[in-house]
C-alpha cells in the first residue's frame, strides 16, 4: 500500500500503484493540485507600474527581465530604448537634429525672425557640417532664412545677434 506525502500541505495519502507508475500522486486533493501548478508571482510593469501575474515560465524566459501588461505598454518601452544608435537601421544620427533641438527643450523658433510657423522651419547647422549634431551646433531657422544663409552668407541671427528661445 504506497502512502505519500503532499506536496502541497504534507497530508498522508494512499496512492493507486498504477496511478505512481504514470507520475501522479503528488497531491491529496484537488485543491492542493491546483495550489501545487499556480506557480509564478507578481511583478509590476515596467511602464505603468500596473501589477501582473507572470507564470515561472515566462519570468525565466524573459530576454529583457522587463515584464509589461499589454502590447501598448511593451511598445512604449521599445520604442523608447531601442531609438538612436541603438536601432537596428541607425545611420549614424545624419537626419535626427529636429529630434535633437526638441528633446533639448529648445523651442521650435526662427533665430533670425522669431517666426514660429513649424510648417515653415527647419534645422541649421551653424559649423555646416550635418554630421555635427551637438546642442550648440543647430539653430532652427525658417525655410527663407535658411535660404538667406546659405546661399547669401548672411548672418544667422539677424538684426538680433543671438538666438531666440
């Protein structure tokens, strides 16, 4: 007569022998059975602080660590840490100054004029070299400005004499 014990809450029971031969028996009833697969914990998401129940499965098999509680979620993070050098198609930052001037807080006005039509303006490079994407590098300047610039030498501030924030 084989008696186990439970792994559950340590409870004698007996088990069939045929029933040991196919890997069951580890639980007295179905209540611990449930308790004994309910295997996982919770975990907050990584971008709303929401809390989630995760299985050991998918907390082991997580590539980033990071656990999220919906797709929208997971996608704001991506976007979010895989932008920049760090993008699979990164060309080396060529195209990204109006990113740049933005994210620096630095308000999108003409230098020259103070026109504050974003239709109208774009990014100028102060030293012309496009690969130079510092701060202090790019200055927003109107599509006539710009123009004006480049083509007649004028100065990038105006009548002004420093940028307009």
């Amino acid at each position: 007569m084989p008696i186990r014990k439970c792994k559950i809450c340590g409870r004698e029971f007996y088990v069939k022998p045929s029933r040991l031969k196919r890997g069951e028996g580890k639980f007295c009833s179905k209540k611990c059975q449930f308790e004994g697969q309910k295997k996982g914990k919770f975990v907050n998401c990584e971008v709303c602080g929401k809390k989630i129940w995760k299985r050991l499965h998918e907390l082991k098999h997580s590539k980033s660590g990071k656990f999220f509680c919906s797709k929208s979620c997971q996608t704001k993070w991506r976007n979010k840490i895989f932008s920049g050098p760090k993008h699979p198609f990164w060309e080396g930052g060529i195209r990204v100054y109006r990113k740049i001037l933005i994210e620096n807080g630095i308000k999108p006005v003409c230098a020259r004029y103070g026109l504050k039509d974003e239709r109208v303006l774009t990014v100028h490079h102060l030293d012309r070299n496009r690969k130079n994407n510092s701060v202090k590098n790019l200055v927003w300047l109107c599509l006539n400005c710009h123009y004006l610039v480049h083509r007649y030498n004028e100065s990038v501030f105006g009548d002004r004499g420093e940028v307009v924030s």
